[in-house]
C-alpha cells in the first residue's frame, strides 16, 4: 500500500520512481526490515536514495555480497583484493544489521545469479597500485531494483591499505543508512593483563591494541576529547586520585589536569573540545566544577547536594547529565549549563548510575540497579519510561554510545572475567567485541577517527 502523500513526488517521466518503489515493497526485505526513515530527493526526472532505519526491532538483516576487489587489469583473483574484500566484510558485519553471503557459493563465476543467491546488494570493488600509492573505490548494486548507487573512492599509502578499507567500509554503511558507520573508531578500556589496571585503546574489532598508561599502578575512567585526540583518565600512582590527560599522537606527552586534594575524576569534555566537566572533592564533598583545557576552574556546577559524579555533554554543548544522590539515592539528573537549572531524569530502582548522552541527543543510556544485578537502560531525554537494553542474569555496567547512536559497548562479567560487549540500540546483536588477555573494564568510545 502506498501512501497518497508520496504521489505528488511522481510524473509521468518518473515512473522508475514507481516501479522502484513497488519492486522494494514486493521484497521480503521490506516486508521484514521495518522502514521508518524513507527519503526521496528529487532532482528534475530523477528521484532517489530510500534510506534503512536499522534501529527498529525485529529487523531481518540485510544480506550482502562482497566479492574479491579487482585490480587495474580486471583480475578478481589476487591477494590484495580478497584481502581488501575480508575488511569490507568484517566491517559491514560488525554494524549488525547485515549478514554476509558466504563467498563459496559464488566463487568462480563470471556473472553469479545473486538473486538466486537470495544476495539484497552487492558491494562491487576495485583497487589500483602505483608505486607506493594505492586507489579503493567500491558502489553498491541493488540486486533487485538493478541500480548502482555512485561509487566511493580513497586514496592513501599502500601501508594503510586497512584504513583506508575501513574508510570504505563506513562510506558504504552511509550508502545503506544515509550516516557514515563506525568503523573507524576505536574503544579506550582498562585491562589488568599486565597485574596492574592501566589504560589501553584499540579498535573496534580488537586489534592494534595500544597500552597508554605504564604507572602500575590503578588507572580508571578513560575519556576521549571531543575531537579524539586527547584521552583522559584518573591514576592513583602519587595516593591520590589525579586527573590526566595524554596526546595521543604522541604517547609520551601526559600532562596533568588536576591534581588537587581529592577527587579530580571522569572528566566529559564539550563538543567544541574547550572546556570539561570534572568532578572535584577539594573542598570536601564530590562537586562538578567547569574547567578549561589548561584545568582552571571557571566555576562551580554543583554545591553539596549530595554526591555529583558521571558527567556527560549533550551534543549541542548546552547540558549535561550526571549522577547526584541528593534524593537518597543516586540517580540521573539534567543540568542546563545556562540557567543552571536541574531536573531529575530517573525515578524507577535504587540506583541509577553511569549516564552518558546519546550523540544522536534524544536519549541516555545508564546503568540500572534492578533484582541485585547492574543492567544497561536507555531512557528519553525529555522523561518518560525506562528501556532495558541488555538481558539474561549477568550485570552489564559502563555503557557508551558508538559515533553514530546506534550501538552501545559495556563491560560485562561472564564466568569470573569482565569482558567488553556490544549491543544495538534495540537491544538486539548483543555479543563480545574483544577477545584479549586479562579484564577489560571501562570502555570509552572515541568519535570518528578517519
């Protein structure tokens, strides 16, 4: 059934527009994915771009052929490309809502019945070398309509031959979605492989695991700057809990935040990276105080009502959210950081803790007290009813949200060791993104890296 309201969109000389629109409803991809977010920009004749909304529950995943990319001379069969097709797959993967054709089943032919194959899209890739530079692009092919959406190119040195798949790989996630993936993000965790709790950052599916902090000492609560470049976090190796920062373009440069009497703790740094909230115990009780990026205070958020802990910006730089036990208990509260007004956000359990505001700004994501177990809540910026995200009889602590709001990596304890996890927004995919020595605890997700 077609909605009237999108009829004045069609001519005569746009019934491809149609055609297309009919053939997507006749699939079963429409008829299990739910589409919420469907977008026609028109251009003169043409009309394009149906845009997925994978956060929608009960979606079936959309199943996705990547063949090995192909050189300048047309061979399908090198290293470089199964190599090149082996990323493209893990990347697409990991954002949950695809499912990859397994490439036994087309290998070898010249022209595969991909819809015979039961493939929805194709990612159709080729790679050129010259010298020391290499050139990926990749389209996509709709394997029902026959379309061909425009294909993406990047460049780089032959030795950064991964970022620049991944690169691809986030640019067609854009193509199914219309916002780029995450792929080239990374996860900042605290792991006690080496006895002591230090920081550590890799990416998302577990390699380049790159250790931060050598103090021996306990380190916890990493936090990335707005732009990534910076990571954060609160080390105990001089008996007292001082606040860190690192560059991590260069792993040697830390440099003190704050080191006052006390708490100096989980700093949330602003969108435009010039100012964090911390919290601060200098005077006693554990208060949120604004600072500027050197660590001098420009004033004071809070004044002992209760304990104030967990800050998180919202993405416009506005408010945050944060942790206050000044009813009794400890739960999530709103701050306008302009009129300094506060309002209570969580009203359900004993004890709501670890807030961290969606970068999409319509929800945040805590950690929920419920029957002696610690679970993973999403709840709506303006109030309203709670969502569990995780399940089963394991506590899930620590959420935070990937770049683009649509997954959620937590720390969970499964058979005496804490490992981190993953979830989609709706509570579906839930798995572990890492398989590494030791505990890993605290996960911290950086924005978009490249």
């Amino acid at each position: 059934l077609i909605n009237p309201c999108f009829l004045f969109l069609l001519t005569s000389s746009d019934m491809h527009v149609m055609n297309l629109f009919q053939s997507l409803l006749r699939r079963c991809v429409i008829a299990s994915l739910i589409i919420v977010n469907v977008f026609f920009f028109v251009s003169g004749a043409s009309a394009e771009r149906i845009y997925l909304d994978i956060a929608s529950s009960g979606v079936r995943k959309l199943v996705v052929a990547v063949p090995s990319f192909v050189d300048a001379s047309g061979d399908q069969n090198t290293a470089t490309g199964r190599d090149l097709a082996r990323l493209m797959e893990e990347g697409l993967r990991f954002h949950g809502f695809v499912r990859i054709l397994d490439s036994h089943r087309y290998e070898g032919q010249r022209r595969p019945d991909w819809r015979g194959l039961g493939a929805d899209y194709v990612v159709m890739g080729k790679y050129t070398l010259a010298g020391e530079r290499m050139t990926v692009s990749g389209s996509l092919f709709d394997v029902v309509s026959g379309d061909t959406f425009s294909a993406r190119n990047y460049k780089g040195n032959s030795g950064q031959r991964e970022k620049i798949a991944l690169r691809l790989v986030d640019a067609m996630v854009e193509e199914f979605t219309g916002e780029p993936g995450v792929a080239g993000s990374s996860i900042a965790f605290v792991s006690d492989k080496t006895g002591s709790k230090e920081v550590y950052i890799a990416d998302v599916f577990g390699r380049h695991v790159r250790q931060i902090t050598r103090h021996d000492h306990l380190c916890v609560s990493p936090r990335f700057t707005a732009d990534g470049t910076r990571l954060a976090y609160t080390s105990y190796h001089r008996g007292n809990q001082d606040l860190y920062l690192t560059d991590l373009d260069q792993n040697k440069k830390t440099r003190t935040l704050s080191r006052r009497r006390g708490m100096n703790l989980a700093p949330a740094f602003s969108p435009d990276n010039r100012t964090a909230v911390v919290t601060l115990s200098k005077d006693g009780n554990p208060d949120l105080y604004l600072m500027d990026m050197e660590g001098n205070i420009i004033r004071r958020l809070t004044r002992r009502a209760g304990i104030n802990v967990s800050p998180s910006f919202s993405p416009d730089g506005r408010a945050i959210c944060f942790v206050s036990d000044r009813s009794g208990k400890p739960q999530v509260y709103i701050m306008d950081l302009q009129t300094m007004q506060v309002q209570r956000l969580t009203f359900k359990g004993r004890e709501n803790v670890e807030p961290s505001w969606s970068p999409r700004g319509d929800k945040i994501v805590y950690t929920h007290l419920a029957e002696g177990r610690y679970h993973i809540y999403t709840i709506p910026v303006s109030g309203g009813s709670p969502t569990r995200i995780t399940s089963g009889a394991r506590s899930c602590e620590s959420p935070t949200w990937s770049p683009d709001g649509r997954l959620i990596a937590f720390s969970q304890e499964v058979n005496g060791k804490v490992e981190i996890y993953v979830v989609q927004v709706n509570g579906e995919g839930m798995r572990p993104l890492f398989a590494l020595e030791g505990n890993q605890s605290y996960p911290r997700w950086s924005p978009r890296l490249y």
